[in-house]
C-alpha cells in the first residue's frame, strides 16, 4: 500500500476549536469581542506579572505597531538578523527606516550580539532579534549592547511559544515589546493572527489605538465626561490590525492546549536527535535545558560529508513522499532586499552557509509515532 504524503506542516485543530469557533458564528461576534478580550486576559495570565497584551491580524501587524509606537521614522535604523522571514524587516520599510542587517553567531541560527554592536550608528533606534525555531537569543548580551547604546529592543517571537531563556519565559523579559504570531503553521495557530506584549503602559495604549485606525476611545475617561456610546475620536491614521473572534476562538484553545502542543514536539525533536546523531549533519543547537526550545522548527545543517547536497535531499525526501522545508533564504539574497541595499551574498557568510545547508523537517504535534519513523527512516535512508 503506497502511503500517503506527509505534508511539512500541519495545523493542530480539534473538535474544541471548532466548537468554540460555531459558538461565535452563533453568537453573531465575527470580529473583534469578547473572545479577543479573553484571549488577551488569558495571554497575561500565561505570561505573568505587569505584561499588557494587544491581540492582532498578525505577527506582521504586531511588529508594525510596535515599532511605530516607538517612534520609528524616516531615515532612523534598526538592527535584525539576516537570517528571518521578511517580515521582520519590511515593517522598517513601512516606517520609511532601514533594516540594518547582521550575520548569526558560528554554528547556530541567531543573530550575534557583537555583530549588533558592531552596526550602531548614530542613527540606530532599535533592534529585533528573532528567536529562531523557537531557540531563545542571548538575550543577556543583546540587552547590554541596547543599554549601552540606548536602543529598544523589539523580540520577534513568533516561532516562541512556548520559549524560555535562564528560566524566564519569552514574553516575560524587558523589552519594549514582544510579538507572537498564530499564522496557520506556528506553535500556536489561529489561521492569521498575533499577540505583543509589552510592559510600557504608553506603548500598549498607542498600539491599540492604532491597530483599529487610530481611534482613541480613552480620550473622554481623561477628561471624566459622560460619553455617548456612539462618539469616538480619530487621533491618528492608524491602521485595521484587529483580531477577528473567530479567530481569537480558535486562539483561546490553542493556548489551553500549548502544553500538549510543546510536549509533542519535544518528543519529535528528542526523536529525531536520537536518531540522528551519527549522521553526517549538524543537529540543531539546543539550550541546556531542551524543554526550554519551542520546537518552531527542527533545521538540519548537512555537512561537508553528506553524501548528497541539501536541494538533492529534499528531492529526495519528497521521493520518499515527506514534505520538508528551508528556513530561511536569508534576506540579503531576496532581489528587492539585495538591489536596495547592494548586497552580495558573501556580505553575510555565516547565514549564506547556513541556507546552503539547511532543511527543515516536519515537526508538529499531528505526526503520530508511525509519521516520525517514516522521518528517520528516509532520512537515514538517503545519507548513511
Ligand atoms: C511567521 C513569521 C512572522 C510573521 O508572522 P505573521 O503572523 O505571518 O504575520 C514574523 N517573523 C518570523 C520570524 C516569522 O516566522
């Protein structure tokens, strides 16, 4: 019997999501409601302590209205890893400021702080790390640089959820703000959608305002006036970043569930290691304590060694009928990024061969025992 193919990544939607999201239908909220405000309160319950969180469309959005709430304009410049989706970087673009990209640190995927500090210039503003498969950054060195250079520090966590670095859960640390993204294939999934957080009461009120086209409903309770409940202000040209409640149902479950989730892929990704030690590949880098990785994604580095190169092992594993993936092409090859900024793919060399040899393999909490074997199998198959 020939078996079917295993796509790269799936969704985790069950019988709770689906009736959480009939409930909505049913109840006549389609956009943004009670469910969105219950799955802010339970975000703040799961992070903790003084966090305030804004639940949005995206990720993207997100990034957006951070970066925008920091005041970041023409001309300024922040600093990001070259080795991301572009999502990260085109929302500088969206502010008329430049991404200033640096390489990720010798044998990992994480940008590296001496290479951020290396970038500043008089016109930095802030900086975006991205936690990479869900790998937390050095967080400590990257707070020290911004410190020492009066940068605020913006995490892109949407590969995050759930991530832990010397303990603390991201989302927790003080940055000005942490974004999470629910797009279809992340740790958590509500098709589109995202959460920021931050601990900067000024920053969470602006990027409210502006995630629903700058409409500041806040004004009247300054001025302890009786409002009319169809009066409102416009403050700003902001944007429409608002979460639906059919989405924010499906989030609601999803973070009850996140455990479940996580459990499962520390599994996966313990699996796949296990098997793969003696393979010539390099395993993903993973924090001392393995349970503090979100297992986002699981990126092999095939080595010198191997007996085929990575865009023939995808061939291959799609032969052998197994999705697979490459995080990421780094930014500085895309055509508008290269052209806009005179790139040349040795401008980045640690990220340019870490692309050359990197390819994703299904991880999510779907794949049964019997999915992860046929993994290893063809795997094993195609470089012992
Ligand atoms: C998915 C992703 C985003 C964007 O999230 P969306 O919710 O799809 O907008 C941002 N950064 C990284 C690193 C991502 O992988």
């Amino acid at each position: 019997m020939k078996e079917s193919f295993l796509p790269f990544a799936l969704p985790d939607i069950g019988d709770e999501e689906i009736a959480e999201v009939v409930q909505s239908m049913r109840a006549g909220w389609l956009t943004t409601g009670p469910k969105t405000q219950a799955l802010e309160e339970s975000f703040v319950k799961f992070l903790g302590k003084g966090v305030e969180s804004v639940a949005v469309n995206s990720g993207t959005a997100g990034l957006h209205l951070a970066l925008e709430a920091l005041g970041i304009s023409p001309g300024d410049e922040v600093i990001t890893t070259v080795y991301t989706f572009t999502a990260t970087a085109e929302v500088v673009r969206h502010l008329g400021a430049n991404p200033v990209f640096v390489d990720v640190v010798m044998g990992g995927f994480n940008m590296n702080p001496a290479a951020v500090e290396a970038a500043v210039t008089e016109r930095t503003r802030a900086v975006i790390p991205v936690h990479f498969a869900g790998e937390a950054c050095p967080m400590k060195e990257i707070f020290q640089v911004a410190k020492r250079h009066n940068l605020a520090v913006v995490e892109d966590a949407a590969h995050a959820l759930p991530t832990r670095y010397n303990g603390s859960i991201i989302g927790a640390l003080p940055s000005e703000a942490v974004v999470f993204s629910f797009y279809a294939t992340k740790p958590i999934a509500t098709g589109e959608g995202g959460m920021l957080v931050t601990r900067n009461d000024n920053l969470a009120h602006r990027c409210k305002v502006m995630r629903l086209h700058g409409i500041d409903r806040d004004v009247f309770n300054r001025y302890q006036t009786e409002r009319p409940a169809w009066y409102y202000e416009v403050i700003a040209p902001g944007f429409k970043y608002n979460m639906p409640d059919i989405a924010a149902a499906i989030g609601l479950v999803q973070l009850r569930r996140m455990s479940a989730l996580h459990g499962r892929r520390l599994e996966i990704a313990q699996g796949y290691d296990e098997a793969f030690i003696n393979l010539p590949v390099t395993l993903p880098p993973r924090p001392d304590n393995h349970e503090d990785h979100a297992w986002h994604l699981y990126v092999l580095r095939l080595r010198d060694n191997a007996p085929v190169e990575r865009d023939t092992f995808i061939e291959e594993m799609n032969c052998r009928g197994i999705g697979t993936s490459v995080h990421f092409i780094p930014l500085h090859l895309h055509p508008y990024w290269r052209d806009r900024y005179g790139f040349k793919p040795e401008d980045f060399p640690i990220a340019l061969d870490c692309y050359r040899r990197a390819v994703s393999l299904p991880i999510y909490s779907k794949m049964t025992d019997g999915d992860v074997e046929r993994v290893i199998k063809a795997v094993r198959e195609i470089l012992a």
